[in-house]
C-alpha cells in the first residue's frame, strides 16, 4: 500500500505536494469505514488525518513503519499521543493554520447573537414588522470571556477589542506575568468569569477536568443576557443544560459548532429542537475555503519534513 494514508478531506493541492514525493492513498470517506483502516495502513509512513479518525494503540499495533501523523486542524483528543509517543512516532497539529477562521467566527456569532434581528428573516417573510422587538444591542461596551487564552482565543481577543470589548481570559496554564495578559484581565475564578462576561468563548481541549465544566450550574451563574459560543470540543457544554436555559430565557444565545457526539444526526439533534436564540454549525468553526489551504499545505509539509529526515 501507500507511503502516506489519508483518511479525511484535505485540498489536493496539498496531497499533490505529498504524491510528488511519495505514493499517497487518499480516500475521504476512511473516517466512516475505520474498520478498513489496520488492512490499509501496514506499510505507510505517515497518516494524516482530521478530528474523525482515532489513531488509538489498536491502529498503531497494525502500523509497524508507521513515523508520523499529521493533523488537518489542532485538536488532539482522536490521537493517543502518549501511544504515539512510546512508538516513536511524531505528532504534527496545524498549530495556527486555522486560528483566523475561528476567531472570524465566534466575532460573527457574537455580533448575529447580540443584535438579534438577523434571525428574523422568516418572520418577515410572513408578512411582520417587528422593528422595536428587534433592535438588539452592540458587542461595544461589553465583556469578552474567554476560557483558554492560547493562540486561537488571542486572535478572538485582537477582533474583540476592535469592537471596543473589554476582554477577560481565564488560563491556569498561563503565568501572570506572561506578556501576552497586557490589555487582558486576567481571571483566576471561572466562576467569576462566568457571571461577569457578557460572551464567553470556549477555546480548551476537551479533558477530564473540562468534560462539562458548563454545566448547568455555571450556565445558572451566566447572565440571562450572556452568550455562549463552543468553538472548542463537544463535552465542554452539558448539552441539556444548554437547552434548558435558552428555553427559560436564563441565557441570552448560543452558538455551537461542536458536539458531545459527532457527527450531530437526528436523534442526537433532537436535544436541540425548538431552541430559540440558538446558532448551530457542523464543526466548521475552523473551516474555511483559506484556512482549509493553510492547514492542509501545513500538514503536509511537516509530514514531508519527517518523512524526509528518516529517509
């Protein structure tokens, strides 16, 4: 089989930079027959993949010549990386390649959510007016919450503070005295961010410790008019509780673009039905047509980089 295994969508002019060196298996739709995988990936090299693909011990057994796996994106919870670590094998995130398009995002969402009237097409198309019902607010003058303040969540700061958004971050693994708080208010208590921010934005890995960190308790904390966007990992929100404030007007709106169980189908969408104020989008937060570029021609080169330096 091929040198390089590629399980999801990725630009092809990215996978012509990687043919060009070496002989490249790419079939998008591997992500919904992982059970083909142990039979492909014998003799490759290097498997490149997005957020679908579980790259766990199992596939590592079936992948003796195995020296890298690259990432289309930044997440790295479908990857064991401490199996890939004990094999040897080197893991490569787009770190970066996508930050803009999920800043561009949430910044989007934000100012959709804030002003309200956006989401009115269909009642004007019935035949109302509702201009007074409808003028909604700016995102000047408020507070901007985010939890992670690594390089995506700065990027949301930067569009943020254009807007004239005070900004608070809360960042355990970020010292105090790290530059990068300059013109950030650094919160140590996510409770205290929780019930201060006007938007909170979600940017940390899904983990033990995140796994539901708002749950309903600390959406309770939010205020009725807050919004919540999760641009990060599905699990961070408990779902439910979610819904369940949107529906009693104890929370302004949200904007989800990850899910506690992917892909979202009906019956997992269902939580969701007749959600007012609710913006939802199928993980394309980190998606768009020149982020898709960055991030594929990204990880192509560092496969080809590692590849190469074993040659």
């Amino acid at each position: 089989m091929a040198d390089v295994l590629i399980t999801e969508f990725m630009d092809e002019t990215a996978v012509d930079l990687l043919r060009s060196r070496y002989s490249v298996y790419h079939d998008p739709s591997l992500a919904d027959r992982q059970g083909e995988l142990p039979g492909l990936i014998a003799d490759a090299r290097a498997i490149i993949v997005r957020n679908r693909t579980q790259v766990n011990a199992a596939l590592l057994a079936a992948a003796p010549k195995l020296e890298a796996v690259g990432r289309l994106g930044v997440g790295l919870d479908n990857i064991d990386t401490a199996a890939c670590e004990a094999r040897g094998v080197t893991v490569f995130p787009a770190t970066g390649a996508n930050a803009i398009a999920v800043a561009e995002y949430v910044i989007a969402t934000a100012l959709v959510l804030v002003r309200g009237a956006y989401l009115s097409s269909q009642r004007l198309v019935a035949g109302e007016f509702p201009r007074a019902e409808l003028t909604g607010g700016e995102l000047h003058g408020r507070r901007l919450g985010l939890v992670g303040f690594g390089g995506i969540a700065r990027e949301v700061a930067t569009r943020a503070r254009a807007f004239g958004m005070a900004i608070s971050a809360y960042d355990p693994f970020v010292e105090a005295g790290d530059p990068i708080w300059k013109g950030v208010e650094q919160v140590t208590d996510i409770d205290r961010l929780a019930a201060e921010a006007d938007v909170i934005s979600l940017h940390v890995p899904l983990t033990d410790a995140t796994r539901n960190l708002f749950g309903a308790e600390t959406i309770a904390a939010m205020k009725d008019t807050a919004i919540l966007i999760n641009t990060a990992r599905g699990g961070i929100i408990d779902e439910p509780a979610l819904v369940a404030a949107l529906k009693a007007g104890t929370l302004g709106g949200a904007a989800i673009d990850v899910f506690a169980g992917e892909p979202l189908d009906a019956e997992k969408g269902a939580v969701f039905a007749d959600c007012p104020n609710l913006i939802l989008t199928p993980h394309i937060g980190g998606l768009t047509d020149e982020a898709n570029d960055r991030v594929s021609r990204l990880t192509a080169e560092n496969v080809l980089k590692a590849l190469e330096a074993r040659r």
